[in-house]
C-alpha cells in the first residue's frame, strides 16, 4: 500500500504471485489436489491471466429486503441450497456490471460472499461452466456496506479439474457480457 492508501501496482502484483504459487504447491503435492495423480505425474498445472488492477474493484453490496434460499444446481446435477443474499454492483473498464452474492442457508448477516460467475471468456479460455470468487463484506460507513472483488483471484471449481466433484454452476443472473481476463484459466480441454 501507498501513504494515500491506494495499492502500490509491483507490491500487488507480488502478493497475487505469492498466492498463486502456494496454490500450484498445493494442487502438485497435497493428498486433497482436485488434480488426478497421474495429470499430476505429467506437470499439468494451472494457467493464470496476468494480474492486473483494473480487475480489483470495489463493489456497494445491497442486501436484498428478505434474502431467500434458493437452489442452485451442480455439475453433477445435484441441488446446493444458497442464500441469495445481495446485489454487487461496479465497474470495470467503464461498464456497470452486477453480480449476486450467496452465502449459506443458515447465515443470515455473511461477512463473506460466494459469488459464482461467467464472463464472455467462459468456454473459451476460461473454465465453460464458470468460476468463484469469495469477498468480504465491510461497513462503508452510513449504513452502506461495500467488498473489494479482486477477480485475479478468481478461480475454477473443482469439477474443472476432475469430474469426480460437485460444483455449484453460477446462476444465469450471473453470466456477465464482459471479458474478465483474470484470474484462472482453463489448464486443459478434457473437462470444458
């Protein structure tokens, strides 16, 4: 961060880096990587745009007046309960963009969101069923509340991976008209 409080661009992108690192150990060696062993053995990894500032946004967050649990389907065709809690609002690149955020049936005030998401490069150089992202909700003073949405920090489920999981596929109120470049992309064609 800078004095002003702005995010200084080169530590940004370092931090981004570090994350994605550590994630890439995990996916090459931990028992719970979504990654099948023998993709694994063969150096399959996980590709990434460029992390990029324009793609870390705040959003307001409006909580819907009566919040209701809602079903989401899954990869599998299974049904995965969600609060469908608010309405996330911003801009990127001069478009005014909107996404729902959920939470779990069973928190009423979440401070954190899931909000599954496609964007125009989905199917394309993105995973086709879409991908996560998670954000904190903060107090923006005046009783609005606000969360950062850094979509460099978006990633595949884990159904991208292997067809063997579950995931939550992103609502159609959720498919954006843009690219997002960021974050994850797909790493190969077999589960697209």
């Amino acid at each position: 961060m800078t004095n002003d409080g702005e995010i200084d661009d080169a530590d940004y992108i370092r931090e981004v880096e570090a994350f994605r690192r550590e994630k890439d150990e995990f996916f090459e060696s931990d028992p719970q990587s979504p990654i099948p062993m023998e993709e694994r053995l063969m150096g399959v990894r996980a590709r990434y745009y460029p992390p990029a500032l324009l793609f870390r946004v705040r959003a307001e967050v409006a909580p819907f007046a009566e919040p209701a649990v809602v079903d989401l389907a899954t990869s599998t065709g299974d049904i995965r309960p969600q609060l469908r809690y608010a309405a996330l609002d911003f801009r990127i690149g001069g478009h005014e963009l909107h996404l729902t955020g959920f939470a779990e049936p069973d928190d009423k005030n979440p401070r954190e969101l899931f909000i599954p998401f496609r964007d125009a490069t989905s199917g394309h150089d993105t995973y086709g069923a879409g991908r996560y992202l998670e954000a904190e909700v903060e107090d923006a003073g005046d009783g609005r509340r606000a969360a950062v949405l850094d979509f460099n920090l978006a990633y595949n489920p884990y159904c991208a991976y292997s067809p063997s999981y579950s995931c939550p596929v992103p609502p159609a109120e959720n498919a954006l008209a843009v690219a997002i470049t960021a974050g994850e992309r797909t790493f190969f064609d077999d589960h697209d």
